[in-house]
C-alpha cells in the first residue's frame, strides 16, 4: 500500500474514538461528516494525481513520437527506407517478367504519349489566349448572304464602310484586304503575302512594334508616301538589322520605306490562304470602294467597348443590316452581318480535325489505362499465393497495398518517361502533315506545362487504376496448400476484369465507328466528281495589274505567254481563267443580272451568278463539256458580238424549258454595264470545294474582256509536274519581274482542298486502330488467366471424353460473349455520340447502315483472332497433368 492510503485509515480510527466522547444523538453525525469530508479529499488526491500522470505519459509520448518521426524520416533517406525496400521488390519482380513490365509501358507510353502531343497542339492553337491586350474584347465580323445559302462570307468595302460609321458598340473596327507585292530577290521575283490595313488596325489588337513605328492616320492619305512594315520573319530574310527601320525596299517596282517591324509573336493572319503576311500596307478607301457590296474580300475585326457583350454588337449589327436593306436593295436585301470571337475566326479551319484528335486520343488514354488496370488484375490474381504467403508472415494490409501501387508508379514511371519520346514524334508528325497555315506550328514544342501534364497523367494512372486492384488483393486470405489455383481470382476480380474488357471494346467500337464514318465520308468525298478532269492538268497562276495595267497590254502579255505555253514540248493545250477551280487567291465576282425580255425583279431580289473570264483552251483543258449551243471561240475577238457561255445550274435555274441559248443578259462588270448573248450552256463546275455544290457562273471571253487575275492551265502528255519549271519559265521570259502567285497540278489543288478531312481521318484512323488493338490485348489478357483458371475443369472434361473443339468453343464463347457485350455498348454509344460529327460528314448518315455492320464485323473478328491463342493452349491440356495439379 502507498502512503496516503495509510493515513485515511489512522484518521479514520480517530474519528471513531471520538464518536465514543459525544453524545450518542451527535456522535453519528459528526462522524459521517468527517468521513464524508476524508473521503472527498482522498479523490480529489487520486483524481490529481492520474491527471499528472496522463500529462506525463503525453509528454513522454510525444518525446518518443517525435524521435519516432525524425528517425523514420532519415531512414528515408537512406537504403534501409521502406520505399527503397518496395522499389527494389518492384523491380526484382520485373526483371524476371520483362514482357509484361514492357508490355504496359509501351502502352502507357502510347497512351499518355498521344494525349500529351494532342494536348500541345490544342494548348497553342485553341486553348492559350491570343497575344493582345484584353483578348476577350477582339471579336471577328463577317457577313451572311441569304440568297446564296447563308453561309459565312468576309465582308464587302461598302459595307465595313457603313458598319464602321454607324456602330457604337465597337471602340474600333478595322478591316484588312488580302493582297500581294511584287518582291525581287536575286535574279526571280517572288511574291510576299501582303495585307492592307485600315487605321488603327495594330492598336485595335494592341500590337507594339519590335522596331520602328507603326501606322497613323496621315500614312493612310492618298498623298502620302510609300511607307509599309514588315513581319519578324521578312525582317530576318533582309538580315536582321533593326537599321532596316527608315530603309527602302523595292516592291512591285517602286521604293517603299519600312518604319517598323512586328514581333515574333504578331499572329496576323486573317485570311485561309498560305502562311503568315510578310508585309502590311496602309490600305486607302476611296470612293469607288465605299460603294462596292458586290465583292466580299475583307477581313474586318474589332475591339468591344468596355463592358459591351457580343449579344448587344450583334443586336446593334442587325439593326443596322435592316437600315442597308433598305436603303441598299439590290445588293444588301438578303445580307446579315456576324460577331464572333477572334480566336475562333482564326482557328476556322483547324478546330474540326484538332476536335476528332482530342476525343480520340482521350479514348485511346482510356483504354490503355484500363488495359494496365487488367494487367494489373491479371498478375495480381496469379499472385494470390504469394500475398497469402507474405500475409502469414505479417505483412499487413496496408503494407502489400503500397507494394502494389509502388509496382504500378515504377510502371507509370517508365511509361511517362517513353512517353516524352512518343509526344515528342507525334507532335513533330502532326506538325508536319497538319494543313494548318493559321499560325507558325514550328514554335510548337514540348514546354514544361505539357510535360508536367505527362507527368500528372503517369501519377494519375498509377494511382488510380493501381489502387482497386491493390485493394482487391491485398485481403488476407489462409494459406491454402491444396487448391490456389482455384482460388486464383475471385468472383468479384473476374467481375471486374469482365467489366473492364467490356469498357474496352465498347470505347473501341466507339471510335471504329467515328473511323467508319470518316472514312466513308471521306471516299464519297473523293468520288464526287468536280465537273471537270483533273489528270494531267495544271496551272500557273499571275496578277498582271501592276506590270500591264491596260487593256492592250493584258492582251499582249496574256496571247504571247499562252502561246509559247502551246509550242512548250509536252504540252497539248493551254488555256487561262480569271478564277481557277480550288486555288487558294481567286478574284471571285459575283454580281446581279437582268434577262432582256422578262420584267426586271425588285431591287434586291435580282438574280445573281459568279462572272468569270476565260480562253476556249480552258474548257479543253479542263474537258469541260458543251451541253447545249456552242463553246467559247477564236473567233470571239475584240470586235466581235459580245457572247458568254453559261453552266447547267444557271441555264436550269433562269431557263428551265432549255432556251437559254439566244438569250440576252446585262450586268455590271469592270465599271461599266455589259450586254452579252448567250451562245452555249457548258457543265457545272465545284469551284471552291467538293463537298460544296456547283456554282452558278457565266463565262466570257478573255479576247473581249482582259483580266488582271490570270490563271494558265495546260495539259500535259505524261506527269505535269515535269512541265512546271518550263511553264514558269516562259512567263518568265516573257517578263523577268512578273511575279508567279502560285503553281501546282490541278490535282494537287483538290487535294489541298480535301487535306483538313484526310488529316482529321488519319488521326482518327491511327487512334481508332490503337483502340481496337488495345481492346484485343484486353480481351486476350482475360481469356489467358481464364483458361489457366479453368485448367482443373478443362481437364476433367477431356477425361470425361471432351473433344479438342469442344474446348475450343468452351474458350470462344467466352471471349464472343463480352466481345458482343461491349459491341452492343459500343454501338448505342456510337449511335448517342456521332450526330455530334454531323458536320464533318459528306454524304453519309451518322447511323450508316454499312458503317455499323463493318464495324460488327471487325470487333467480332477481332475478337475471335484474341480468343485463339488461349484458346489453343487450352486444346493442348494434359488431362493428367491437370488433375494432378488440380
């Protein structure tokens, strides 16, 4: 006993003795008071005394925690750490499977590797803001035409002329006309893309020059000098000299001075033509402009006011759309102005093919992230033996889980680590056959925030689809001597594997529908015939304006260069046009008619058709046929009656009862009215596209209407592309200055027009071909550890007398029930999804019959090919051997 305890006893006795002293009737009472009092301050001891103790043991705890702690974590740091002991397990284990660790590598790598690339690409081109001040406020204005199919035009000067005067939403609003100069570099000239811009064009997008100045309102005078900038590139071609500032520079034959070069980063391409502009001029408005609606070739953009939306510039645009109808009937009646952000303008053309990459590669991503997570499954279920043994020995839970997520990080590890390497080749791929020309992809590169992307995903990855099968296997279970191969994989494993390589194949079918689709499209596409015959042919394309500005010496140029074109060895016909079918910079003019004999129409409401001017070689060239009358003629020269040849869709739509030839039309046309008879009715052409119909258009002839905008086509005997430097040649020596806009075989042409859908396929394609081999892989996986499982019950069905086939069949129709599973998922999937693709669609329904059916086809077969393996190796089961395992 301890000490206090003692002294409650001896005062205790007292007490007693002194109840023996007092009356009986107090005597109780005053000893049940002392007691009661001894025994309140004997607790009170006890209770203080724990409390001491506890506060103590805390203390101490504390102490020995944080030596606990520092310890734990200098052992980190050393060999004896618990995560070198886990990785060296990780790797030990590898090293005797190399196949499987290179095996789900190389699929992360390929999973990962694509995401990353894919997410470059999007990250510069889409998703990083543009280089401008406030990119929210830039928005792009274009017109729609309802009359010629609604869709989105660039704007006519007249019209950004009165836009600009009447609008109050905007705090500015430029436009820039696309344009080419002259530019003699050694003994050839060359052309450089040019663009003229309106004041205050370069403070609308905030840009500063890196040299120099940029525009004022005085350079845009009629009377003022020749001043122009240039892009960083150009600058560097002229060496690199800041001293280049205040500099001429000889375009198109005349001096002009540079007062400033633009910044690398001055994305200022407005336009669908090739490449950045190299040279930016101040564009001067006159008089004749300002009341041109009939030719839409601006580019207009604008700045919002603070705090204006694009809701209200468009309600304010509308208005005043309806104010030009009126007042501007013949060519504003069905003309409707648009407001949209910049950064989609200029990524028009990119976003479908980057939209079908991105939903493809985070399907792939998917894929093989489950493809990991089965394989993880399928070495864990193998590894049941192991986990039991290594839990009777007192590895606890926790313990066989961080083993199995370090495992899958030195998995993840390795795959991120390929998969740098594999963004690094297919973003330089994409790179390279992506037809975009909107901004400079060279400065794409792999940065740090793609690489830590990489990185995150590889984490990701390995945490999450590591930890369910962590968690699945790390149960303990007893050690069984007698049946772990049955006991490989529990129900709820198989459940999840199954689950798996469904989700595999449905996301698979998924994407070999959207390639089905595609590709569908794609050769509808290529089978569309485009009114005229490409073979053969090609074409050298000048504007002549500046070097013959009239019309005799057009004439001159034009005969001299078309016949030297026909003596050329090789060649069997030349011809020319105004606009050349698919060829990037056309002087496309569309203008009313009126047809002599019939009551004019309202103004606005007047028929329209596209002019164009054209020799007789074109039509032979391009075997255009003659559908009714006669084609255009040598014999229509100068002084000849003024005659035109019209297409089918015209003559259909303003003759139906065929009797178009004879009739008489007028219109305006280089400044001044035209009154033509037709003579003939030619076949319809697709001019800008082959998903686009055929074009209206009304042909007159070059000899009666020279034209500055020339494009020689000729024919060739064999390979036109041998032809190419002899044709440019012989403009060439007709004028050593004349500057050769652009050049290619016509079927070269068509197929730049078809380059956004064939790269948007072949993406689709590699990737959906990726997803189908991955699911394979899945599927091959799960029937693999299946038929080991099953080897017990395989070989007692041998020695009950089973055949070799019915094994077979056994295996097959497993791998065909989750492979039909995962098609039937896959194709409601498809059938939910692709109405989203509808747009990049030519020609086919996105429930294409033929599509779906090619697809079952392909996931069934597929599916067979992974089944056979297995199901080979479980024909060849010993049945002995089995049952003695067994």
């Amino acid at each position: 006993m301890s000490r206090p305890p003692l002294l409650v006893a001896l005062a205790l006795r007292l007490v007693r003795i002194a109840s023996l002293l007092v009356p009986t009737r107090d005597r109780h009472a005053w000893r049940r008071e002392w007691e009661a009092e001894i025994v309140h301050r004997q607790v009170t001891l006890d209770r203080e005394r724990r409390s001491s103790l506890a506060e103590q043991a805390v203390i101490g705890r504390r102490a020995l925690g944080s030596l606990a702690d520092a310890a734990w974590l200098r052992r980190q740091f050393t060999r004896d750490s618990d995560l070198v002991h886990d990785v060296r397990h990780a790797l030990r284990y590898f090293r005797s499977r190399p196949g499987y660790f290179a095996f789900a590598a190389a699929i992360l790598a390929i999973g990962i590797g694509g995401t990353t690339a894919a997410f470059s690409l999007m990250d510069k081109l889409v998703l990083r803001a543009l280089p401008y001040p406030e990119p929210a406020r830039l928005v792009s204005l274009w017109q729609r035409n309802s009359a010629t199919g609604d869709q989105r035009e660039e704007v006519a000067p007249g019209n950004f002329a009165d836009w600009r005067a009447r609008a109050t939403t905007f705090e500015v609003i430029a436009a820039a006309e696309p344009w080419s100069v002259d530019y003699i570099n050694g003994h050839r000239p060359e052309p450089l893309f040019a663009t003229r811009v309106t004041e205050r064009f370069f403070d609308l997008l905030g840009v500063r020059p890196l040299h120099g100045r940029l525009f004022v309102d005085d350079d845009h005078r009629p009377d003022a000098p020749a001043v122009a900038i240039i892009s960083h590139a150009f600058w560097q071609r002229l060496g690199g000299d800041p001293a280049v500032v205040s500099r001429p520079v000889v375009l198109d034959a005349a001096p002009v001075t540079v007062i400033g070069v633009l910044p690398k980063d001055a994305e200022l391409n407005l336009f669908d033509n090739r490449g950045e502009r190299d040279v930016f001029l101040p564009k001067v408005l006159i008089e004749r402009e300002r009341q041109n609606r009939d030719s839409n070739y601006w580019a207009a953009i604008g700045r919002l006011r603070p705090g204006v939306t694009r809701g209200q510039a468009q309600e304010e645009l509308d208005r005043i759309s309806a104010q030009l109808a009126v007042e501007q009937p013949r060519t504003n009646a069905s003309t409707t102005a648009g407001v949209g952000p910049l950064e989609t303008h200029l990524m028009r053309t990119v976003r479908p093919a980057l939209s079908v990459m991105i939903g493809a590669v985070v399907l792939v991503l998917l894929i093989a992230c489950a493809n990991v997570a089965n394989l993880t499954l399928v070495r864990g279920a193998e590894r049941q033996r192991e986990f039991a043994l290594r839990g009777a020995l007192g590895a606890s839970r926790a313990r066989l889980v961080r083993q199995l997520l370090t495992e899958n990080a030195v998995v993840a590890l390795a795959g991120t680590a390929l998969a740098i390497g594999v963004a690094w080749a297919a973003l330089r791929a994409m790179i390279r056959f992506a037809p975009i020309q909107e901004r400079r992809l060279d400065t794409i590169t792999l940065d740090w925030s793609m690489l830590a992307i990489a990185i995150g995903v590889g984490a990701v990855t390995a945490i999450v689809f590591g930890l369910a099968p962590a968690l699945q296997f790390s149960h303990r279970r007893p050690l069984s001597s007698g049946h772990d191969r049955a006991d490989i994989g529990t129900r709820r494993s198989r459940v999840f594997r199954d689950a798996l390589v469904v989700t595999e194949v449905a996301i698979a079918a998924v994407l070999a529908v959207v390639v089905g689709l595609l590709l569908r499209s794609f050769t509808e596409l290529l089978e569309t015939h485009p009114g005229f015959r490409p073979e053969r042919a090609a074409v050298v394309q000048v504007f002549a304006w500046d070097r013959h500005n009239t019309p005799e010496k057009l004439v001159a140029f034009h005969d001299t260069i078309l016949e030297r074109l026909r003596r050329l060895p090789g060649v069997r016909e030349a011809g020319s046009v105004s606009a050349m079918p698919f060829i990037d910079a056309n002087i496309n003019i569309e203008s009313p008619f009126a047809i002599d004999g019939r009551a004019p129409a309202p103004r606005g409401q007047e028929p329209t058709t596209h002019l164009t001017v054209a020799t007789p070689g074109y039509f032979s060239v391009m075997n255009i046929p003659v559908i009714a009358g006669r084609g255009l003629t040598a014999d229509d020269h100068q002084r000849a009656t003024p005659v035109a040849v019209i297409t089918r869709t015209l003559a259909s739509k303003y003759w139906p009862a065929g009797d178009a030839v004879g009739s008489r039309i007028s219109f305006r046309f280089s400044g001044r009215v035209r009154n033509l008879e037709i003579v003939g009715v030619v076949g319809e052409v697709r001019h800008d596209a082959l998903e686009l119909p055929p074009r209206d258009e009304l042909f007159m002839p070059y000899a009666q209407v020279p034209f500055g905008s020339i494009s020689f086509v000729f024919e060739s005997d064999a390979d036109p592309k041998r032809l190419m430097q002899p044709a440019m040649a012989t403009v060439w020596d007709v004028d050593w200055q004349q500057t050769i806009y652009d050049s290619g075989t016509v079927e070269q042409l068509i197929a730049a027009s078809v380059a956004p859908r064939r790269f948007a396929l072949v993406l689709s394609g590699v990737f959906g071909s990726l997803a189908l081999l991955l699911a394979a892989m899945g599927i091959y996986a799960v029937m693999t550890v299946s038929t080991r499982q099953r080897t017990r019950e395989i070989g007692v069905r041998l020695a009950l007398g089973a055949s070799s086939g019915e094994i077979a069949r056994l295996v097959l129709a497993r791998g065909l029930v989750l492979g039909a599973i995962g098609l039937a998922a896959g194709l409601a999937g498809a059938l939910i999804t692709t109405p989203l693709l509808q747009r990049h669609l030519f020609a086919v329904t996105p429930g294409d019959p033929l599509t779906l059916v090619a697809v079952a086809l392909i996931v069934v077969v597929m599916t067979m090919i992974a089944c056979y393996v297995p199901a080979r190796r479980a024909m060849r089961v010993d049945p002995l051997m089995a049952l003695r395992e067994g």
